[in-house]
C-alpha cells in the first residue's frame, strides 16, 4: 500500500470538503451549481465514440427513424448514467461531509459512491446496466493486472506474446458463442451468421451448384465482403482515432489545424487494430467455407476469430484484452447460470444479481483507488472517472495530494 493511502487512513478525516472537493468556493450549493452543465457536456463527450459507432454500424438503415431514435435514446441513456454518477457522487461526497462532520478514510470516497451506484442500478436500463457492468469488471481485471500481485499476471502484463495469445482465446469464445449460442454482446467484429444446416439441406446439389459463390456465410461475393469490412471498419477506427485526438485536446479554437499538424504523427491505433482483426477474420472465414464446406461453419468461423485475434499484437495498450477477458466471465456465467441444479448454494449465487453488484461495488472501488492508490487505475478507469465528472475528480485527487503532503 502506498504512503498516501497510509496518511489518508490517519489524516483525511480531519479535512472538509471545502479542503478537498471544492477549495475554490466556500459554499458546496455554489460548487455544484457551477459543476452541473460542465459535468453533463463532458459526458456527452464521453459517449460520443459510441453514439458514432452504433451509427456507422446502422448506416445501411440510417433513414429509418425508428433506428435514429433508437439510436439517440441509447446514447442519452449512457449520457444520463454517466451524469447521475459522476455528479452524484460529488453532491453525495458534500452531503456526508456536511452532515457527519469529519469522515474517515473509507466514508470519505467510498461510501458516497457506493451509496449513488446502489441508487443508480436501481434505476438505470437493462442494457446500460449490461454495459456498464461489463466496464466496471473491466475496470477491476485492470486494477488487478496493475497491482501484479501474483506471478501470472506478473508474467502476463510483460509478455505481449501470452496476452497476444490470452486475447486470441478470448476472441475464439466470444465469437463462437456469438454465432452458435446467439448470445447478444458488443465486440469489435461480428460473424456473419450464414445458412442454417437445415436450411442447407433442404437445398438440392444442383442449387448448390448453381449459388456456389453465395454459400459462404454471407450475401454477395467474398471479395465484396472482405472490402466491404475493410471500409467499413477502418472508417469506424479512423472516426474513432479523430475523436479521441479532439478528446486529448482541450483546444476548441484552431482544432482543425491542430489536427491537421498532428494528422503526421498519427499512429492510427484503432484503425490498424480493426483492420487487421476484420481482415484477417473474413480472409480466413471465407477461405475456410470455401475450402471445407458451408456444413463446418461453426468450426470455420472459431478457426479464423482464434487466428484474427493476433491484431491485438498491433494495440499498445491492455484495453482489447481486459475487454475481451470481462466479455468471456460474462458469457460463461451467462451458461453457468442455465444449467440446472440442486444445490441450494448454487440456487442462492444464481439468483444474485451480479450486474448490480458489479456496478454498486466495483465503480466505487474503482474511484478509491483513484484517489488513494494513483497508479494502479488503467486507461479505462482513469478515463470513465475523470470524464463523468468533468475532471472534478482529477481536481479533487490532486487536493487530496497537497492537503497531505503536509503530514509527510
Ligand atoms: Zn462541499
Ligand atoms: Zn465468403
């Protein structure tokens, strides 16, 4: 544990909120006045890549207005979630504080937050709860890579080569169990899903014969599939790529030049990983259907997603790996949880809502370790938590620095 976690549990609970929260004003009506618009328009920005993305994922149908709407309601929704929870937890954190007087290391982050995420998956939509549970589990692999409290995850955060591998596994179960099991999941590429058996066998030889080039697991030709992922998915990852550089950025007047100076700099990470991953998964998807038949398709389609899955090797960063390692607990609990059983105990851990418990618990854990334990939250966390709350989080770490950097 790091000496400021040790001062903290010593020394926090003498501090005000005027101290840590909002040094710059007295009054903790004012401050969270000031904060609201701010803290609601940095979680627009937040969620903006996902809005792009489900709308480059629905551009054949974009006219369709029950799709737009669909669409907007989504992305407001995550904008609602990330607003009860960023500024609920600053208006919970003044509220204890003003009305317990002087806290403890544990109520002093902790407690607020836990006390907001508990209303807040209350109230939250299904799918948003879906999403954002997959995100907090996420936030806690990284956590627990960070602190490499074990030899394998010491082995693992050093070597590109196991992860590569890890994130090859994970690519080959998740895709299997979203083209067999139809289980419903948001990842970076989705099989086609291709002639059922049945379907197929009712087809006589000479059809067969007749629609070769169509019976692959897709519509149209291979080569239109191919370049049609390609274009799509190197336009979602350049979309993704541009709005991350406007996000880095705090400049609004003269961006367009800014990114232009930087358009030759740019690594292009996104891009590269989604090209590589879509293109090697339908160049070997397609190969195999041709070479081994329509009838392998479940094989063929687990063969290329385990195969494809070596673009992480593209990606810097942990981020597709901790995602990918979260989407496969999900999935097997999701089979766990269909099996049959006497067992009262294993009765009682099913009926559990897991979802909810992830969220009230690891988010809140999450943003104490942020404030306490300052290296040991990822690029997700450190994201999620500075950008719900429009950096007032960042602030509040700082103050929470300098207030006991006096007791040092
Ligand atoms: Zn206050
Ligand atoms: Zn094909």
């Amino acid at each position: 544990m790091s000496s400021l976690s040790k001062l903290a549990k010593q020394h926090i609970g003498q501090a005000t909120c005027l101290q840590i929260v909002h040094p710059e004003t007295s009054s903790c009506l004012k401050s969270l006045l000031a904060d609201l618009v701010p803290v609601a328009l940095s979680n627009f920005k937040l969620f903006f890549p996902i809005l792009l993305v489900r709308i480059g994922m629905n551009l054949k149908c974009i006219c369709d207005k029950k799709i737009i709407y669909d669409i907007l309601k989504h992305y407001l929704n995550l904008v609602i979630s990330g607003f009860v929870l960023g500024f609920g937890s600053i208006t919970f954190g003044c509220i204890l504080w003003k009305c317990f007087g002087p806290r403890n290391f544990l109520t002093s982050i902790f407690l607020p937050c836990v006390m907001i995420s508990s209303i807040y998956v209350n109230l939250a939509p299904e799918y948003v709860l879906n999403l954002a549970s997959i995100s907090a589990f996420e936030m806690v692999i990284e956590i627990l890579t960070l602190m490499k409290c074990d030899p394998i995850t010491k082995l693992i955060i050093q070597s590109k080569f196991l992860q590569t591998l890890l994130f090859m596994a994970c690519s080959c179960y998740i895709i299997k169990n979203v083209l067999k099991h139809k289980v419903n999941m948001y990842w970076f590429i989705k099989p086609a899903s291709g002639l059922q058996k049945e379907a197929l066998n009712e087809i006589s030889f000479e059809q067969k014969e007749i629609c070769h080039r169509n019976l692959c697991s897709h519509n149209g030709s291979c080569k239109t599939y191919f370049f049609d992922g390609l274009k799509f998915y190197g336009i979602a990852g350049l979309c993704l790529d541009i709005v991350k550089e406007i996000g880095s950025s705090n400049k609004v007047k003269g961006l367009p030049l800014h990114l232009i100076k930087k358009f030759k700099t740019f690594d292009f990470q996104t891009t590269k990983f989604l090209l590589f991953y879509v293109g090697i998964f339908r160049f070997i998807n397609c190969w195999l259907n041709n070479f081994h038949g329509i009838e392998n398709l479940h094989r063929n389609t687990t063969i290329a997603a385990f195969l494809s899955g070596i673009s992480y090797t593209f990606f810097p960063k942990f981020l597709p790996l901790s995602y990918g390692m979260a989407c496969c607990v999900r999935i097997a609990w999701t089979h766990y949880k269909k099996k049959s059983t006497k067992s009262r105990f294993q009765t009682y851990i099913k009926g559990i809502n897991w979802n909810k418990l992830t969220v009230a618990l690891a988010i809140p854990l999450a943003i104490h370790l942020y404030m306490y334990e300052q290296k040991i939250v990822g690029s997700i966390g450190t994201k999620f938590i500075s950008h719900t709350t429009n950096q007032r989080s960042l602030r509040v770490r700082e103050n929470i620095k300098r207030y006991l950097s006096q007791f040092q």
